[in-house]
C-alpha cells in the first residue's frame, strides 16, 4: 500500500502540515489541477499537485484547503516558484488551515517537475496491483483446488481467513452459519449480521457489518450461484487493520468460490438422491438378489439388521434432506429416498437403528418433518436383516395403512402391532397360496372388466386408502366423484362385498396386499 509518507521518504521532501497519521493514509491515485474547486472531479484517496495558479489571498488558500479536507484527500503537494515564490515558501495562511485540518501537506520545489511524482507514485501503485494480482492468483488457484478435492465449506472458509488475517464465516439466506473459518466471531456480532441480511432481504449487494467497531475492517458479501438472489452471505472480519485492495479481491474471489462449492455440493446432492432412490427401488421393490441387497445398501453404511421408516405427507420430496439431517444428527446410517407406492408417493428410510427402536426414531423423525412440511404420518418396522428389506416395507407401509382404514385415532407411529391380519400375509412365503387368495377375492374385478379390470382396482385402492372420503379419493384418481361412485358400486356388485362394511373393506385392502407381494 502507498502511503504519503513512504512517497514523501522516496523522493526526499518533508511534510509541511498534517504530521502523524495524515502521513500514513493510502494514495489511490495522483491528480494535477489549477482550479480552485476541484473537488467534483475528486472521490477521496487522491495526491493532489497544484501551483496556487487561482489561490492568490489567505481566503482563498484556506477554502482551498477546507475543501480538500473534506473531500478526504490523500495529501497536497504545492509547487513554489511560479506564482508563489519559492524564497517565501508555503503561503501562511494554507499552512496554517492545513495544520488545523490535519490535511497534509508538503512543498514541492521549483526543480522537481509534478511528473516526477507521479512517475514514482503510478510505478509503485502498479507493481502493488500487478502484486495483489499475482497474490490473489495464487489464492484463487488454491480455492478453485479445494472445490475440485472436495474439501468443503469449512475449508474453504479457513483458506479464505487465512488469506485476509481474520475470520470468515458463510451464513445461510436465513442467518444459519453454513462454515466457519478462523477465529470465531463474536455471537453479538454475527445477531447483529443476521438482523442486517433480515433486513435487507434479497438485495444482493456488498454491505460493512453494522457494529461500530467493525468498520473499516469487514465486509459482507452476497453468494450468487445463479446470478440473481443471493443464496448465503460471506462475511470476513479483519483481526486488525482496514480492508485494502488485496482483501477486496480475496472476499470477491472467495465469494465465486463458495458460489462453486455450493453448486458442486447441489449437484453431488441430487445425484446422490437419485442413486439413493434407484438403489431404494430396486431394493424394495424385489429386482435385487438377497446376495445383492447387501452389496448395495453397504456404500449408505447398512450392514447388518435394518429397519424401515416410511413417513406419507403431501411433498414426500422435499422433505428428504430434512429427514436425511434428523438421521444423520442422530448417528444413525440410512439411506433416503422417495419411493411411490400405489397411487402415492412415500418418503422411505431404511436405516441402522443398532440398539434402538424403531418406533421411537420414526417418532423424532415426523416431529421434526411435521414441523417443516406439516401433517406427517409415520411407521415402522421391525429391526431384520438386510435381505429382509423388502419384507420390512410392506410391514411399515401397511402398518401406515391399517392404522388410516381403522376406526378411531392412529398411533404417532404405526408398527407390526397395528397390522391385525396382514401379519398373516407376510409371514405366508408360499407365493402359489397368496395368489390364489388374491383370485378369490379380486378375480372378478380383473377377469370380467378387461382392461377397465386394473382402472377399478386403482379405484378400489385410493377409496380404501382414503378411508372412503369421495372427493380426496376421486383427486387421487384424476375423476370426477360420482364416476368415483360409478366404480365402487361396480366393484361391489362383481364381489358381493359392502364396501360400508369395515369387515369386507378390510378383506380387499389385504386381497390388494397380497397381490401386491407376489407381484
């Protein structure tokens, strides 16, 4: 950084007025002027060199000088020997006003051309730009090379406040801390960040943190990996000493950085889950060998016995991240994802539960779903081995069911002990016996109605699901609720059974169970 003072020592001149810490202060740039109000020209950080051309009475001096204070310029070199002469020195009077400015201000003799000054003064700030850039390269490079290793968030802070001596924290739209780097900063300060970013809302433009004793030495700003609404916040606090061009530029390439990393960890994240749900589909739905269940459900940190969550809410989707956090905040290994069953979708978790109950997981599991996506039913099944996870599905997913069809409230989490007569149906391995269950009740569905046959079944399963409320059930097959009627009165009429009745309601919820085992 050039300062005044280095300059001054560079070329052999002495300060006149403003000794202290006026020498110290950063030249931005160097500027020559005979008016006597340049000051719209000026926007603070500027040498400014004149020779007092307009600047002939003591007024005159002194305006000259208050309105260079004001603009907070660098300094003021005052070149003597053309209309003031050299033998008399620097004018008194803006003397005197400089010293009780604190603007500084040095003379510059008749021999030592302005160009001379601004040769030494532009050689110096370009060799400290061409180092800030070479400088922040280097830095970049090294950022760049986490996100492309994987390092993360957190080490991508610690890089970040290593570079600019401080800390450096990424706070999440919502003021969460996302990554931290550095020494902590202070609770009340960062309260204060997240009431500024609360306030400003999706304006995306760099801001000072509001603490008093933070200024000059801090800045927030805005990640955008999109381009538009800033989607985390960068802040980086200096331990001491004012932000220069140098830590400007490490915060701007920092942001880029996050923006990056965010983004890689977006796509890595929906690749995951895509991989989770084939891998959860193949799993539950029987595609995979005994052998092969094990193989896949490894690499998600399942060995041995698992049990089966399944959580039915209106956005499944959404919620998958929030219930893969409450899993893994608990120690618990699972693997997540949505699942569709029947005409909905469900959110599906087959996860490690060692010594623990199932139940009791599942129950934390929807309290904290239900209070980010509302009404949330949940099940359970019981702990068995992993090539077993498919039997563990239909024991939750029917468990989900029974306890929707029964008559009074359902459980917080439904379980083996709410599957009345399906128990049967799992524990039947014999697949000839399920399926002639399944004829005998569902055969005339299927065998008179030809293809309409699976278009009722479709019906028969939403109104069961439903627990017989028309129009929920009609939304679930796209109809209207009087071809909804239309059907459930056709089913009734090819089975003989009273769909009214809980008795025979039961008995084709179960037929559509087992149909759905040996399938």
């Amino acid at each position: 950084m050039l300062t005044l003072k280095t300059l001054l020592s560079e070329l052999g001149l002495k300060p006149a007025a403003g000794n202290g810490a006026g020498d110290g202060r950063p030249i931005r740039w160097v500027h020559i002027t005979e008016l006597r109000d340049p000051t719209p020209w000026l926007s603070g950080g500027e040498l400014l060199l004149t020779t007092g051309i307009q600047l002939k009475t003591a007024a005159e001096q002194r305006e000259f000088a208050r309105l260079l204070a004001e603009r907070d310029v660098a300094g003021l070199g005052f070149g003597t020997g053309f209309e003031h002469q050299r033998s008399k020195g620097l004018p008194k009077a803006l003397v005197t006003e400089a010293k009780k400015l604190s603007l500084p201000l040095f003379e510059v003799p008749y021999e030592m051309p302005f160009i001379a000054i601004t040769e030494e003064a532009f050689s110096r700030l370009v060799n400290e730009q061409y180092d800030v850039l070479t400088r922040g390269i280097a830095i970049n490079e090294r950022l760049e090379r986490l996100v492309l290793e994987g390092g993360g968030l957190e080490k991508i802070a610690r890089e970040i406040a290593a570079a600019t001596g401080g800390s450096c924290v990424v706070l999440g739209v919502r003021g969460e801390t996302l990554a931290q780097g550095g020494r902590r900063i202070a609770a009340e300060v960062l309260d204060g960040i997240r009431e500024e970013l609360r306030e400003r809302g999706s304006a995306a433009a760099p801001f000072v943190p509001p603490p008093p004793e933070l200024r000059g030495r801090a800045l927030a700003h805005p990640v955008s990996p999109r381009g538009s609404d800033p989607e985390a916040w960068l802040v980086v606090v200096r331990r001491s000493g004012e932000f220069g061009n140098f830590e400007r530029l490490i915060v701007q390439q920092g942001a880029i950085v996050v923006a990056l990393e965010l983004m890689r960890q977006r796509v890595a994240t929906d690749t995951e889950r895509r991989l989770a749900g084939d891998v959860l589909a193949a799993a539950l739905s029987g595609r995979l060998a005994a052998e092969d269940v094990r193989d896949r459900l490894e690499p998600f940190g399942l060995r041995e016995n698992a049990a089966v969550l399944v959580f039915a809410m209106d956005d499944p989707v959404a919620s998958e991240a929030a219930l893969e956090r409450h899993l893994a905040a608990a120690g618990r290994p699972a693997l997540v994802a949505t699942h569709p069953a029947g005409r909905r979708e469900l959110l599906c978790a087959v996860v490690d539960v060692g010594e623990g109950d199932p139940v009791e997981l599942a129950a934390g599991a929807r309290r904290e779903l239900g209070g980010a996506v509302g009404d949330v039913r949940a099940a359970a099944s019981r702990p068995a081995a992993l090539d077993r996870v498919r039997h563990s599905f239909h024991e939750a997913r029917c468990a989900l069911e029974a306890t929707a069809i029964a008559n009074g409230s359902a459980p917080e989490v439904a379980s083996h002990r709410d599957l009345g007569a399906f128990t049967l149906l799992l524990s039947i391995q014999d697949a000839d016996a399920l399926r002639l269950y399944c004829e005998n009740v569902l055969g005339p569905i299927e065998g008179s109605e030809g293809r309409y046959g699976s278009e009722l079944l479709r019906s028969l399963e939403a109104f069961i699901e439903r627990n017989g409320h028309w129009e929920r059930a009609a939304g679930d097959c796209f109809c209207h609720r009087h071809t909804l009627r239309y059907r459930i009165k056709r089913i009734e009429e090819l089975t003989g059974r009273d769909l009214g009745r809980a008795h025979d309601r039961v008995e084709l919820w179960l037929a559509l169970r087992a149909k759905e085992l040996i399938s």
